[in-house]
C-alpha cells in the first residue's frame, strides 16, 4: 500500500508540478487582493480536483467504449508523460505557460484565472489526466484506487498550499532554485514514463 501511495503521488506531484504552478499564479494575480487570491488559488484547485476525479473513476469505462486496450494507453500515456518531462528539464513547460499566463494578464476583460488557466490546462492537463487514469489502472482493485486517490488529494492539498502561498514562496525559493527542481522532477518523470511505455510493450507483445 505504501508503495503504491509513493509512486502515485511522486508521478502525480511531478507532473501536476505544483513548484512550477506557483510562479506562474503570483504573476497571475499580482493585481488582486489576498483574499481575492487565495479564493482563486482554492477555486481552482478544486475544479481540476473535479476534472481528475471524473477521469480516475469513468476513464477505464471510456477507454473501453472507444475500444482502447490499456497496454495501448499505457504506452500513449507514457509517451504523452515522456514529451512533459523533456520539456520540463529544458524548461520549454514553464515557457509556455509563462506565455500562456502573459496572454491572460494582457486581456484586462479576464479577471478570474481559476478556471483558465489555472484548473484547466495547468493543474488538470492532458499530463496529468493521462497519469490518473494510468495509476488507476494500474491499482486494480478499489482498495489501491482508494490509496492512488488519496495520493492525488494530497497533491492537490500541496498545491493548494503553493499557490495561496505563492508570492511570499516565490521570494524564498527564487527563480533558480525552481529551475532546478522542475529540472529534477522532470528527469524523474522521464524514467516513470519509460517504464509505462516498457510495461505497455511487454503486454501488448506478451513479452
């Protein structure tokens, strides 16, 4: 059970990247009040909580309505997850979003950031809707879903914590010891994802 819960909520952390959402949230909310941005950074922590649980419990039941084999989306997810960790370590992940959340501050009209683009696609992306379906998988019977989704509650609890706390960390942490722990994190998420798209082969070739 322990194990499980470590290797979910490693995968889980590293590529929902709460360090790496933080900076981006400060910038976002510069303009607003605390009370203002600690309602947004709990907001939105909740919605892609909402997105990810619907993917955890009904994603095997999609999958098998659009008659995909899970060795097929084991390797699918891998290799989604794999992209995520070659851009994390050469930083092209915080550029985009670093881009995206430029674009938002830019249009005066979008005030609230909780939904877009925090929830959807930072928080809830196609990375980590990809991992919770894979871990759930993986878990097999409801007591180690059970394990894998209270890895995920407290990751979102971890980021939760990040964001509200997310000016005052950025001034401890600094841009380059976030660099370098997105750096880490994305090395660690390129050896889980190999190991997915190895499961994946080994079952698809029965090897």
């Amino acid at each position: 059970m322990f194990e499980i819960f470590v290797s979910a909520f490693i995968t889980l952390f590293v590529v929902i990247d709460p360090p790496g959402c933080a900076p981006i949230y400060a910038g976002l909310t510069k303009g607003a009040s605390r009370a203002q941005a600690t309602a947004m950074a709990l907001r939105a922590t909740f919605i892609a909580a909402i997105i990810l649980l619907i993917f955890a419990l009904f994603g095997q039941e999609l999958l098998a309505a659009l008659h995909i084999e899970l060795d097929a989306f084991r390797i699918a997810g891998g290799l989604m997850l794999f992209f995520i960790a070659f851009d994390m370590v050469f930083e092209k992940r915080t550029q985009r979003r670093e881009e995206r959340a430029e674009k938002v501050a830019a249009t005066p009209e979008i005030e609230d950031v909780s939904v877009f683009p925090m929830a959807m696609p930072m928080l809830a992306g196609p990375g980590a809707i990809a991992a919770i379906m894979l871990l759930m998988n993986e878990a097999g019977d409801w007591n180690m879903r059970g394990v894998v989704l209270a890895a995920l509650g407290a990751v979102l609890l971890i980021t939760a914590a990040a964001l509200v706390a997310a000016g005052p960390l950025i001034r401890i942490l600094g841009d380059r010891v976030e660099a370098v722990i997105t750096r880490l994190l994305g090395v660690l998420l390129a050896a889980l994802a190999a190991q997915y798209v190895i499961d994946g082969l080994r079952g698809s070739f029965g090897v």
